[in-house]
C-alpha cells in the first residue's frame, strides 16, 4: 500500500488521504480547508491526483473539514461511489447546502464558485450506506468501521490490503459524551493515522462543564444580559439541548427563554430525532431519556427560529435570554448579527464551546481581542467570554492516548494528523514517551509506503 496525505497533515481542517494498492485508489474523507472564508485558495488547487482514478471514498463523519470537497471532487472527474454509515449520510447533504450558501456569500465577485447545488446532488446519488463493523470489499481493499464517539453516526475506518491494515480515526470523541455511543478501541492494525485537534489539551470533567453552564446561566440571568453560544450545528446543539432539558426538567436553572437560531441546527437535530432510539448510535443514558421523554430536544422555554423574520424577533425579546445560534467559529451565519448587538454589552457573556481554527473570527475572540471586525464594523468586546473545552466533540490528550494505547501491542507506526503544531508534535512525543511507539507528525504531500 501507498498512503498519501493530500490534506489533514499539518493542520486540523481539510482532512484527505489516498490510500492505494495494486489494484486500486481510494479515498478516507474529502474535506474542505477551513479558516476565516469558506472561499479560501487551498479549497481551488488540484487535488494532487486524478478524480478520474479514484474508485471510492470512505467518509469519517459528516462535519465539512472531512466532507466539503467531495461535490468539488465529483465536479471534476469522480465516477465511484461514496460510503459512510447511513446518519453521516444524512447529515452531510444538509451541512453541504449550508456550505454551498456560505461560498455565494464569502466567494468574491469574479471568482467561480468551488462547486454548484447539482455537484451537491449528484454526490448524493453516488453516497451509500455502511453499519458498523459491516465487512466491505472493493479491489484488494477490505473496509470495516468502527464507532469513534465524535458525533451521530461518525466513524474510524480500518483498511486491510493482503494482509496489512491501516486505522484512519477521524475524530474521536470526548468521553463520556451525553449523547453517542462510545469511543471504540481498536487492537490490531499495523499502523495508524490519529486526529490531534486537542493533541496536547486536558479537557474539564462532564460534571465541570455542566456547573460552568449552570453558573453562566444564572450570572448572565442576574446581570439581566444575554448569554450567546456560537454552535456547530452538528452535535454541539444537540449536546447542549441535552444537557439544558435536564437543568430546566429538575429547575437548575431559572426560567430564561432559550433560542435556537440555527436553520442547519433545526434540520440536524430533526435528524436526531430521525434516528433517535436506534441502539447503533446511542448511549444508554440517551435512550432511557427518549424511553422517558420522547423528544429530548424540546422543553418549556425553548424556540426555534427558522425563519429570518423570526430570527430578528429575537431582539424583540427583552434579556435575561439564551442565544444558540451558528456558526460555530463565528465565521458566518445569524451568530453575528447577535455578536455585533452583544458583544459590547458589559452585561451580557459569550460562551465558546467547540474548536476554533486560527483565522477565524471565533479564535480572535478567545485569544483576547478587544474589538473585532465584523460585516464592515469594528466591534468593541466588552460582554463576560467563557470557554468550555469540555463541551468539545473531540477527545483531549488523555483520551488520544488511550485510543493508541488500545493497539499498542500490534501498531508498528503511528502518524498524528488534524492539529496544530503546538497540539501535534507534544502528542507525538508523548506516544513514543510512553509506549515506545514511532510517532511522526506527516506533512501535506508526504508520502508512506508499506
């Protein structure tokens, strides 16, 4: 086999990599390089192989850093087919059309567009449906996934080629995650790719984060400001929404009006809902809970606002409220618009609860910016920001090590992708400290045979 990192390597977002045989080419995850735009050049340069050869992709999980180039991919040349379980399906054409509407937006005038609605479309009718540890052949490549605990329906994919096997992890899951199953261990396989987002990070306990909610919840209440959360629409929401029913069903919290101002949010958790109940994806605590309460993500307070017209009736709404509304790093979507009316409030706060990539107007905040520029203004910062690693989808240093630890008496090389430097090279470290492995942090275009 030959792996190449044609993305993923030196950085969390643009997750791809060719993996090829003696008789085949395929793909693990075709995404989009994120940063400040959607329409940045890295997102337009050739793929570094021909579309035309590849005769499969294997999809990780749904979030656009592993998918956002797969209609680019079928626009150029791609005829084979796409696999992934049947919730990252699902998920992937409505956060692709969000995607799409964000490029018309941020794609400057002149510039063609990455890809069109009918790319989005015809990468649908090419996208199949896999379970977990359902045993795929195609060429001389046997494909197998496995549950990582990220989100609903995301997976670490284990390649074996005549007899060698390789573990690709995708994003891993912060255990004990309130929704999803499980972070599955992996034992045997030759060599390894593992994501490094929080590569070098301990996140807060489940319980930790819950009391900083609660207690930003009623700080924010007291001072009679609004509270905003800039959320990813895929299971970062759903999390919250989860967590909020139970501190409003057992009155944690004072009564405050709760918004949902998120049209991608609204359809993925109507996604949720779609597969609630189903023993592949979710945890036993969430199933009790839909056993109990059949819709656990609905309670007194909340709303969702669909339309713009109900989005703007927000400011209509005198504080103490709760804003839940994308995009997740603050580089797009409704959040602004509330960010630009309350960030200069003293009495209001901004919780940050996912993984915020350099460039984005989301890092500036939580690196300490006085002021920010947002739509054409400059913006003073002056409301209460709060960070929660622990409401991360992504597993902190302990838990990646975990993850490897779990193969360590098989894995004969371990490549550390998806992250940063300064979160790439300590985990890197750490795994050849620890469990006398080799470890090495790949770059874009490397190349590895075995």
């Amino acid at each position: 086999m030959k792996l190449t990192f044609t993305g993923g390597a030196g950085q969390v977002t643009g997750s791809c990599y060719l993996l090829e045989s003696n008789e085949g080419k395929i793909l693990i995850d075709c995404g989009l390089n994120q940063g400040d735009q959607f329409s940045n050049e890295e997102n337009y340069e050739p793929f570094g192989f021909n579309p035309r050869e590849i005769d499969a992709v294997f999809i990780t999980h749904s979030h656009i850093d592993h998918i956002g180039r797969i209609p680019k991919l079928v626009k150029e040349g791609f005829i084979g087919s796409i696999y992934s379980t049947a919730p990252t399906k699902d998920e992937a054409y409505e956060l692709l059309l969000d995607a799409r509407h964000l490029m018309e937006n941020e794609t400057p005038p002149g510039k063609p567009m990455l890809y069109e609605i009918s790319d989005i479309d015809n990468s649908r009718e090419k996208w199949k449906t896999l379970s977990y540890h359902q045993i795929f052949k195609i060429k001389d490549f046997q494909i197998e996934f496995y549950n990582s605990g990220h989100i609903l329906g995301s997976a670490s994919i284990k390649v074996t080629v005549g007899g060698k096997s390789i573990v690709f992890s995708g994003d891993l899951g912060n255990i004990p995650a309130p929704l999803v199953k499980d972070t599955e261990y992996i034992q045997n396989t030759d060599y390894a790719l593992v994501e490094s987002a929080y590569g070098n990070r301990v996140h807060e306990s489940v319980d930790e984060r819950k009391s900083i909610l609660e207690d930003l919840i009623e700080d924010t209440f007291k001072s009679k400001g609004t509270l905003m959360i800039p959320a990813f629409a895929m299971e970062r929401t759903q999390e919250l929404l989860f967590e909020l029913n139970d501190l409003v069903e057992n009155k944690r919290i004072p009564k405050v009006p709760i918004f949902i101002d998120s049209p991608l949010a609204i359809k993925l958790t109507a996604i949720y809902q779609k597969y609630s109940g189903d023993k592949e994806y979710f945890d036993d605590e969430a199933l009790k809970m839909m056993k109990d309460n059949k819709d656990i993500f609905n309670f007194p307070g909340l709303r969702f606002t669909l339309t713009k017209e109900e989005s703007k009736s927000i400011n209509d709404v005198v504080p103490p409220k709760i804003i839940i509304a994308g995009s997740g790093m603050s580089n797009g979507g409704r959040i602004l618009y509330h960010e630009i009316r309350y960030l200069p409030d003293e009495k209001s706060a901004m919780l940050i609860v996912g993984y915020q990539s350099q460039g984005t107007l989301g890092r500036r905040i939580i690196d300490g910016a006085q002021s920010v520029r947002i739509m054409g203004q400059e913006v003073p910062i002056k409301c209460k920001v709060k960070a929660i690693g622990g409401y991360s989808a992504h597993a902190d240093q302990p838990l990646l090590l975990k993850w490897v630890e779990s193969m360590k008496q098989s894995v004969k090389k371990v490549f550390v992708v998806q992250g940063e430097e300064d979160q790439s090279k300590p985990l890197a470290d750490k795994i050849r400290d620890n469990f006398a492995i080799d470890a090495t942090v790949p770059s874009k275009g490397d190349v590895f045979e075995f």
